[in-house]
C-alpha cells in the first residue's frame, strides 16, 4: 500500500493519542525506520504493557486457542500471552506478512477486540504494522475485510526526528555528524537484491558497533562494519568523513582557506566526499532567485565557484559531480548558480 500523505516520527505519538484509544491503527513504513520501537514507546507513554505477535510466527490456533469442555460444552480458551485481566497494547508486527489463515484470525480481535468469550480489557489498544510490498519485503496482500477494520498511517523516515532522538539515546558522535551534513543518507529505498541498506536502524548498528570497537578502529575494521550496515555509497562517504576527523580536515576548513582540496591520489575517497558535501551545501544555502540572495550569500557564491576551480584542476570528475543533475535529470542547483558557473568554467558545462 502507498500514500501520498505521510506522518513523521514527530507526529507520530500525538495522532496515536487520539486514534488509537478509539480504533485499531496500521502503522505501514519502510524496514528500519522505527516503527515497533515507536509503538513500544508509546505504549509506555500510557503506563501500558506492550505484547507484541509477530504475523510471520503465528498459526490460527495461536490467536483462537485451544477447546476445552466446561460444563459439558466446548469453548475454546484464548492464549495466556492475549487473555489478560489489565489494558494492555497488542501489537501485531508483520501482521500484513501473515498468512491469509492467520490474517482471518485476527478480524474479531481487531474489529470486535474478542476472541470467543474473551473481550480486551477496557482502555487497551491495538496497532498493527507491516511493511510494503515495494520494500522488497515480505508482504502479502490485506483483504479489503481486514484493510477496512483499521485507520491507517504511512510513516517516513525524517532525520531531524532521527537526530533529535540520537542526541538523548548515545548515538556515535561520528554517526551525529555525519548524517548531520548529509542528511540525505539516513534512508535509502531496499535494493531488489540481497545487500544492505541504509535505515535508522542501519545506522543504529553501526554506532553500536563503532562504540564496541573504540575510535582508534582500523580503516578495514571501519570498512567492514559501514559496508555491512549501510548503503555501499553511504559506506564510503561515512569512511571518508570519519578520515576528515581523524585529520581535523572538513569542508568548513577548505571554504575558510585553512585546508585546500586533498591532491595524494591515496586520497580520492576524501575528495569524493568533500565534493559530495559541497553539493550539499550548495542545495541548502542557495535561493532559487539570485535577486533574493544577501551579501554574505554573495560571498559565499564567489567563494563557492574559486573552489570549483580548484577542484576541477585537481578532479573534473569530483567538480562535475557538485553541480551534476540529479538520477533524473532534473538539476538540484539554482538555475542562476549553474549559468554562472558555465560561463567562468566552461569545460564543467561542457560535460553536463
């Protein structure tokens, strides 16, 4: 399922708030982004226990329990794990992942909150979550019977969110940083073959394993853990930024005349990098109309194309890849900065 309205992990806890006490939620989104440790903390935000079924572990019989003969008659006894005395939060992770059997099993629970004779306590709540077919995921289709019992919220992954949950839960100070200038890197959509990717929970890992490791971590050490967490490009841009660190070398340096572009051919990677954060950088800080730039927008614009030069005399590859047009074709800088651009270097326009 997809949706053109999405709600961040901000908003997230505000709209559960209202909805969820009243109706079952379906919580859709990318692997990795957060959403059963989103619910988890919510759930505790009401002082409720979180018991969470997992969809892909699940038979019909788990969830309609056993039969059993009280009284001469059968009835059948729902599972201890469900049956509770005190209001609680079911959480059906992976439900969309279930089997149609299992997916079935869960209509009354859902709709009704019962099994058999068992009702959920009053002011527990129910949320489902599952991701998307498109994720490359394990994902079958939803009856409409099923789609039709639940409100459903499409969440995204938003890295001011992200970074401002980092800042109170440890997170490595090089995984801050980094995703700090080039935000774009928290999330990468699942590649369609078997390899890693780039989530919050990617990233998460990683600073895991950074602290694990210490930071006087080997560059192979630091190569292996980037590559086995994240995105192959973001792996190397990560290990590009981490040997800026280490050489108290960033682009702020360069654009203050501290530091100039890195010639050792030895360090390309950091060049890449550096041209990487430049284009980012340029993105944020240009206007689109060049009538409404300041005069430090100025200064910074003259000093942005100096730079350019120089880098395109060390790279012309690494400068073409500041102003390049996105995968699409579409260009991501200012119209104004790239015309200006093709008339003081003329051989970057020539390959754009």
């Amino acid at each position: 399922m997809q949706a053109s309205v999405t709600v961040t992990p901000d908003q997230l806890p505000e709209l559960l708030l209202h909805v969820a006490v009243v109706r079952p939620v379906f919580l859709w989104g990318a692997p990795g982004i957060g959403k059963s440790s989103l619910v988890r903390t919510f759930a505790d935000s009401l002082g409720l226990e979180c018991v969470t079924l997992l969809g892909t572990q699940l038979a019909p019989e788990d969830l309609i329990g056993v039969p059993q003969i009280v009284d001469g008659r059968s009835r059948f006894a729902p599972p201890e794990l469900i049956a509770r005395a005190q209001p609680y939060c079911l959480f059906l992770d992976e439900l969309n992942a279930a089997s149609p059997e299992v997916q079935k099993s869960f209509y009354s629970l859902i709709l009704d909150r019962r099994i058999g004779t068992y009702e959920l306590p009053e002011g527990s709540v129910v949320i489902g979550a599952g991701n998307r077919a498109t994720d490359n995921a394990l994902a079958r289709p939803m009856a409409s019977a099923l789609v039709n019992r639940m409100v459903h919220l499409h969440l995204r992954a938003d890295v001011d969110d992200w970074l401002t949950w980092a800042a109170v839960n440890d997170i490595h100070p090089w995984v801050v940083r980094y995703l700090t200038q080039r935000p774009d890197h928290l999330w990468s959509a699942p590649p369609k073959t078997e390899a890693p990717f780039s989530t919050p929970r990617g990233w998460h890992m990683l600073s895991d394993a950074l602290y694990s490791c210490g930071d006087d971590i080997d560059d192979t050490t630091l190569n292996v853990l980037a590559t086995g967490t994240l995105t192959l490009g973001h792996a190397s841009g990560f290990r590009a930024f981490v040997k800026t660190v280490r050489h108290a070398f960033d682009l702020d340096a360069v654009f203050k005349g501290e530091a100039a572009w890195p010639r050792d051919p030895a360090d390309r990677d950091l060049l890449y990098f550096l041209a990487e954060t430049m284009r980012a950088r340029l993105v944020k800080e240009l206007p689109g109309d060049r009538d409404h730039a300041s005069a430090s927008v100025r200064r910074f614009v003259l000093r942005a194309k100096s730079l350019l030069v120089e880098l395109a005399e060390i790279s012309v590859e690494c400068a073409q890849l500041v102003i390049a047009a996105d995968a699409e074709g579409v260009p991501v800088l200012p119209s104004w900065f790239l015309i200006e651009v093709s008339r003081d270097l003329p051989r970057l326009a020539a390959r754009r």
